[in-house]
C-alpha cells in the first residue's frame, strides 16, 4: 500500500530530466497526437475497478503522464501509484474535503495562515490558457520557521497535499469545461524578504517530499 509520503528510494523517470513542453494547450489536439501512447498506458496500467469519486481515469487523465514521462513504459509505475495512493482512506477522506470547498476550515490551515500570507488570484490568468489557478505568496510576511514550530510535520504534510490535490480537482474541472491543459500558476513576491529567512530546513525537506509526490499523483498541475 502506497503511502501519503514516498519513500527516499522510489526513483521516477522524471527525476534527472525536465518535463517537457506541451506543442498545444487544445486538449482535443494533444488526445489525438498522443493517442497511440495513451491507448498503450491505459492497458498498461488499467483504472482500478473501485471508482474514485474525486478523479476521473479517461484518456484526459492518462494524457498528463504522457505529457511528462513520453512514454506508456515510462509512466506505467507512476500510474499505478497514483491509483494506490489515492485508494487510502486517508488520501479519500481528505480529497472529500478539497471537494465540498473545506480547505480553509481545515485547522492546520486556520493555524498556518498566522504564519503565511497567501491566496488564490482572480481574473489574472485568461480564457486563452483555459484560466487555470494563480496562487500569489507573500514571501516577506510569512514566518516559515515560526509556522514549523507550531504544527506538526504530519499536518504540514497534509496541508501540502490538500493544497494540491484542491488545485488538481480545479484545474481537472477547467480542463473539461474549457477544452484546455489547465495549470497552476504559483507567484512568489519575495518585497522585504530574505532568503535566509526562507532556508529552513523542515520547509526544505517537506516541498522535496511534496515534489515528488506530485510528479507521481499529480503531473502536469504546476
């Protein structure tokens, strides 16, 4: 059973290589020129026969992996984790509650926003793009290192993924409905800050751990 962090061992195909960039945002376009890869990839790694109630796996699904690792060979691991991980009970509860639009009542969150200052952006990116999410952080606000003292890495953890999986039902959701690859678009405002005060190592090692999470479960979002 997958876990809801990854081992430090589990190597991926896109650890020592750049994704690559996408010749069209029409996701009509990128089914049709990716096709022969994603009719291989869904026989490779089939959907489980449990439905997931927060993701759909049809060829839009497959076509992110094959976006970021080319091949059906190549992304056949990462699927299959994908399904795993997102079959915990643990994973679904919290998926749930990125579904009914709870992330802000979550108490880790009600917690860290007196130590971080951040927030989605409206009307910033445009129907061209399929609009997509846009996250603006204040980095000289934030108190990171204050933040890590008063939440428990687990809950941290569990932040960061409720975050991305909040942002993957998003951009999921626009996708369908603009015919588009949606994104997230992460924008830091580093006025008044330090990169001192931005190396703590408990915020270090947890974005690595994210990282590579989401190249897993979540490729293509960012």
């Amino acid at each position: 059973m997958a876990s809801l962090t990854t081992n430090n061992d589990y190597k991926t195909n896109v650890d020592d290589e750049s994704e690559p960039i996408p010749t069209s945002l029409d996701i009509s376009k990128l089914l049709l020129e990716h096709d022969e890869e994603i009719q291989k990839l869904m026989k490779l790694a089939p959907p489980p026969a449990k439905v997931d109630p927060y993701c759909k796996y049809d060829n839009i699904f497959y076509l992110r992996y094959i976006l970021s690792f080319r091949t059906a060979e190549k992304a056949k691991e990462a699927v299959d984790y994908c399904f795993e991980f997102r079959s915990e009970p643990r994973f679904l509860e919290l998926a749930k509650i990125l579904h009914e639009d709870k992330f802000l009542e979550m108490p880790v969150v009600i917690e860290a926003k007196k130590w971080q200052v951040g927030a989605p952006l409206e009307n910033v990116l445009t129907s061209a793009t399929g609009g997509g999410v846009a996250i603006l952080i204040r980095a000289g606000m934030c108190n990171t290192s204050m933040m890590h003292d008063r939440i428990t890495k687990k809950d941290i953890r569990e932040m960061n993924l409720a975050h991305r999986e909040g942002s993957f039902q998003l951009c999921d959701k626009l996708t369908r409905e603009s015919g588009m690859l949606c994104k997230q678009t992460m924008f830091m405002d580093m006025t008044g800050s330090a990169l001192s005060s931005m190396m703590d190592r408990r915020q270090n090692d947890t974005h690595a751990e994210m990282s590579k999470i989401g190249s897993l479960v979540y490729p293509q979002l960012m």
